[in-house]
C-alpha cells in the first residue's frame, strides 16, 4: 500500500531530455510530457563535438510538445560523448527593475 501511494507521486515530473542520432548528427530535444508550460535551463558539455564550449540555454517548453534545444556534429577523428545539466523550473518569474535617475 505505501509503494502504490507514492509511485504516481515519483513519476509525476515528465521533462527529459530526448537525443536523436542521424547519420552525421545527435539533434537534442528537451520533451515536455506534462499539461503545463515549464522554462528549463539546459547546459551541455561535448567532448569530440565540433563545438567544444556550449553557452547554457534558457527556453519555454509548451505543455505536451518537444523542442529542438541543439545540434551536435561529431567529430570524424574522435570518440564523442556529452554530458548535460537540465534544471526545470515551475514557474517563470519577472523581475521588474525600477531605475531612478
């Protein structure tokens, strides 16, 4: 009784990251499974990449879609692998910044 309380509670988060392999490319896509909008913030780090230093990334994920977050092209004379930060944040917050002169 106390597993089946809390296994719908564990599976309730449904953003993750999905990693298509093309022939010459690893296209990410960050997919939001979930009935409401999420922002999440997404930092990957390649190793054997033609882009070596990624920049983090900051987007709006709509509720039940999947976005296309980056490309990745390998590089032909090394092995290529990735590791990745994703953070989701419930809500979205606006910072309003009064300025006196």
């Amino acid at each position: 009784m106390f597993l089946l309380y809390f296994v719908p509670y564990a599976q309730e988060e449904k953003i993750y990251l999905v990693e298509e392999k093309q022939e010459k490319r690893t296209i990410i896509y960050v997919k939001n499974d979930t009935s409401e909008s999420k922002s999440v913030f997404l930092k990957v780090n390649p190793t054997g990449y033609r882009r070596s230093a990624q920049r983090p990334m900051l987007k709006d994920i709509p509720a039940n879609s999947k976005v296309e977050m980056l490309i990745l092209i390998p590089l032909t004379d090394k092995e290529s692998y990735y590791t990745y930060d994703l953070i989701i944040n419930e809500m979205k917050e606006v910072i309003n910044i009064n300025k006196k002169t």
